[in-house]
C-alpha cells in the first residue's frame, strides 16, 4: 500500500466532513464557501432525527469527490451561529456559497431528498458560470476576436456538448469567418428542444441570408441596372437588399426594401418587409443596422 497516498486520502476526507466551532466557523464555513458549496449541519447529542440524518447527508457529501464540504456545529457547545441564522429546530441544514447562506431545510430526510437539494443547489452555480463564460465569449464575438470567442464557445462545449448558445455562438463565429459549411454542421447539432432558442434562430436566418446573398451578390451590378430601370420591379429590388446585406452593405441593404414597403407594402404577401425582418433576425437586436431599419419601417408602417 501507498502510504503517502492513504494519508492524502485521510487528509482530503478531513476537508470534505469537518466539525466546527464558533472560533472557526468563519474559516471552515465563510471561507471555504468561496471553493465550494458549504453544507453546515446544526445537531445536538440529545437529537434523534440528527443521528438519522448525519450518515446520509454525508454519503452525499462524499459522492461529489469534493465539490460539496460538509460542516458539523453542536448547538449545545456552540449555541451563538445557530441562534444568529434562527435556527429553531434540530437538525437544520443550511448551504453557504461565496459567504452567505442560499437555502436550507429542516429535519431528518431519505438520501433521495438530500440529494436533490444539493443537485438543484449545484445546478444553479453552474449555471451560473456557464452564463458568465457564455458571456465573455459574446463579448469578444462583437469585438471581432473570432479565435477568442470560438475558444470560449468550444471551452463550454466541452463541459456541456449540448449547449445551445455555445453551439449557437460558435457558428456565428464561423458565419463571420465564412466559412457556411462548418456553420450549419455546428448549429445541427442543436437539440430538437432547443432550436428555438433565439441566439439558434438567429444563426438558422444568418446561414439562410448568407446563402441568399452568394448566390445575388454575383448579379449586384446587374440587379443594379434593372432596379435603376425599373423602381417598380421588386423582386429584383429585394434581390439586390439581400447582395448588399451578403457583402456588408447592411444601410444600403435597408434602404432597398424600406423603398419597395414604400411603393406597395402588400407586394407578394408582404415580401419585403418579411425579407427585412430575416435582416433583423439576422443581425441581432442591438445590430446599429437592424436599430435604424427597424425605425425606418415603424415609420413608414405607422405614419
């Protein structure tokens, strides 16, 4: 046997269960919180359901190799930390995160409901995270770090593979990259229930636009000339917005449809305006194009 090994183990089980005092709750508890989810159980001798409760909550404690410590306080020695939070009833368990209490329950319960408790509690941490990471790759897409970002896409993509707004952000940086193939095989792998997320939306109409826009943005010049010819031609108008958008003239692209709304709004059910809601979706609310256009056509359908 490992010697060194078993006592590293020893050692590991000894920061995972621990009891306290009142001397050092704020390191064992206050302070620890800031690693990791902090369960402190308040028990007393005397107390039946506590004797119940302790070798569940922790089997639990120990079935997350670590991400959830447990602390024991006896109230009968240390009465100042319960009386503090209102404990009013033994057992009482309450979970500490980053130095403040979050939740807590009260009496002796079967591992299913300890468990539940700190799965939920678990949950909503990484959930957390995830939003904060999401958040910084969202950031350094709109700065135009596309490497960062993908970077920061793939990093939750590994923890979570079915992440819809990694998925979705990672293809957007593919999208700005232009590389359409790679972009469509990344959102694929979105899971049914989550395709109508609005940052997966967003990337589906991206994709579709972009493929529209290969196709018109050979033809500007000549989708050009025919507009030029005739003002009333609004296929070729809406043709034309969509080569604009394809090679990043978004202002331009707006204009297009916002004069063919002007001439006959009702155009092919509509063509127009539904060609410049896609732009929209597009671009993404806060999109400096997508702000104007949508002020143009809020003007000219509600003058």
């Amino acid at each position: 046997m490992d010697f060194g090994k078993a006592g590293g183990a020893q050692a590991a089980a000894q920061d995972i269960i621990k009891d306290t005092t009142t001397a050092q709750f704020a390191k064992d508890v206050m302070e620890a919180s800031r690693q990791a989810l902090v369960l402190v159980d308040f028990w007393a001798p005397w107390c039946g359901p506590c004797k119940q409760l302790t070798p569940i909550i922790e089997k639990v404690v120990k079935s997350y190799g670590g991400k959830v410590r447990l602390v024991k306080m006896n109230t009968d020695e240390h009465p100042s930390i319960a009386a503090q939070l209102r404990v009013q009833s033994l057992p009482t368990v309450v979970a500490f995160r980053d130095g403040r209490p979050l939740d807590a329950f009260m009496g002796a319960q079967p591992e299913s409901a300890v468990r539940q408790f700190v799965e939920r509690l678990i949950g909503e941490e990484e959930s957390d995270n995830i939003a904060e990471v999401l958040a910084t790759g969202r950031e350094a897409l709109e700065a135009g770090d596309l490497q960062g970002a993908a970077e920061v896409f793939a990093s939750v993509l590994q923890a979570d593979p079915q992440n819809a707004e990694a998925l979705a952000g990672l293809a957007q940086c593919y999208i700005k990259s232009n590389d359409i193939a790679r972009a469509e095989q990344t959102i694929a792998l979105v899971p049914p229930d989550k395709r109508n997320h609005a940052e997966v939306a967003r990337v589906q109409a991206a994709i579709e636009l972009a493929k529209q826009g290969t196709k018109a943005s050979a033809n500007t010049a000549e989708l050009e000339a025919k507009v030029a010819a005739n003002p009333k031609d609004h296929q070729s108008r809406i043709d034309l917005a969509v080569a604009f958008a394809a090679s990043g003239r978004k202002l331009e692209a707006v204009d297009q449809l916002i004069e063919s709304i002007k001439a006959d709004r009702n155009w092919n059910e509509e063509a127009a305006r539904k060609q410049l809601v896609k732009f929209f979706e597009a671009w993404g609310f806060k999109d400096e194009a997508a702000v104007e256009g949508r002020r143009k056509l809020s003007s000219v359908l509600f003058k």
